[in-house]
C-alpha cells in the first residue's frame, strides 16, 4: 500500500511577522502508523523540498514521543528535506492521501489547485482522503462529483474555534476551519477543546486537533476501501 502526505510550503502567519507551517505532531504520528504498518510513505508539499516547520509545534510542550522520534530518525527528516512538487503526484500512484494541518495550509493548500484537483481525483477513485487540525480547511474548494462542495451534507470535524480563540489567532487566519466546514454545507461535530475526535463519512475521515492525527491515521488504515491493499 502506498500513502501520499501532503505538507504545506507557506509559512508566514498572516502580517505578523511571526513563522508558522505544518504541525510536527500530526506529520510524526501517522507517519509512523503508516510506517510501523507497512505502507510506502511518498511526502509532497507545493513548491517541493524542505516544508516549513511551525516552531511553535516542536516547543516542549508540545512535543510527544513520536516527534522526538521523528526528529532523531535521519530517514525521516532526510524525507522530509526533499519532499516532492504536488504538480508531479498523480493520484493513480497512491491508494490514499493524508494531509496533516497546521495553520500553514489555511494559506496555500486551501487555494492550492493541484490539492483541490488531487482531492476530487481521490474520491472520484474511490479512494479514502484524511485530514486532520486545521487541514480539513482545504476542502473549502474541493467539489463533488455533482459540482456541490464535497464536504455538502457530510460528516466532518477541525479545529474548533474555541481552539482558535484559545491559541490567539482567530483575528490572523484567513478562515476558521468550523466555520468554513459549517458555510459549506458539512454537518460539523466535535468533542471537548485538544481532546482526540475522529470522523469518517465515506471515504472523507476528518480529525479536530493535533491529538486526532494518531486516530485518524489508525482509522484511515483500517478503511475498507483499503482492506484489497493492505
């Protein structure tokens, strides 16, 4: 079985001047459920190479053990380092698609047209699509198969906006993912403010915050879209 994780390459945190990028913990976990469960990682980010790191997601208090282990695995950073152009991926090569948040993708990946073309080529091939955090927010664009939003009438969880409103940056990001899955027609869930929350409709599986990425990685494995590849 083969996964493609999608990165972002934006790193800016709106005009703050401050840096931000993807969220380590919700890379370093699936990663490493895919790995431990025999499945080819391929990692790609828009522009390619090295995708920018949200600082504030390897600070210690927000570091677990399986950042510590990515950061300390040559393999995986040297990965990380080179990470693919997403114009090269065709969904063909891949039997899933995981997309780890941070705030970065709320920037690029949301208006990305290859990630909203990827998306839609995954589901139309009955394929599962993950996303967790703040990722989910890049569905906003991506439509179904009947030209309504795929997210219409869908099950769907990500970062709450009390999540938001607690790390301070509802008044930075472009949009707030739960108001964004809620405009576009998602039937929006969650659980408590940084608890594990995990939700699947379909082929689309949704998780709410950094903790979710461990869940949504173990449900994505056990899809039975997957269960001929695995």
């Amino acid at each position: 079985m083969k996964v493609l994780m999608v990165l972002t390459s934006h790193d800016q945190l709106g005009n703050t001047g401050r840096k931000t990028g993807f969220w380590l913990e919700e890379l370093a976990a699936p990663y490493y459920a895919f790995k431990e469960a025999g499945v080819e990682i391929v990692l790609a980010s828009p522009k390619g190479g090295q995708p920018p790191l949200d600082p504030k997601s390897n600070e210690p208090a927000n570091q677990t053990d399986m950042t510590r282990r990515f950061e300390l695995d040559s393999q995986a950073t040297a990965q990380l380092a080179s990470t693919v152009r997403l114009d090269s991926v065709s969904q063909a090569d891949f039997d899933t698609v995981f997309y780890p948040g941070g705030h970065g993708p709320l920037w690029d990946l949301a208006e990305d047209k290859d990630s909203i073309a990827l998306i839609e080529s995954f589901i139309g091939a009955g394929k599962p699509v993950a996303l967790v955090c703040h990722a989910p927010g890049v569905l906003r664009h991506v439509r179904a198969s009947d030209g309504a939003p795929l997210v219409n009438g869908k099950k769907v969880t990500g970062f709450t906006n009390s999540e938001e409103a607690a790390v301070g940056l509802t008044d930075i990001v472009p949009f707030l993912v739960e108001d964004e899955l809620k405009a576009k027609g998602g039937i929006y869930s969650k659980a408590d403010d940084w608890a594990p929350y995990v939700v699947t409709d379909g082929l689309l599986i949704t998780g709410q915050n950094p903790a979710s990425s461990a869940p949504a990685a173990a449900v994505l494995l056990k899809h039975p879209a997957l269960a001929a590849n695995s």
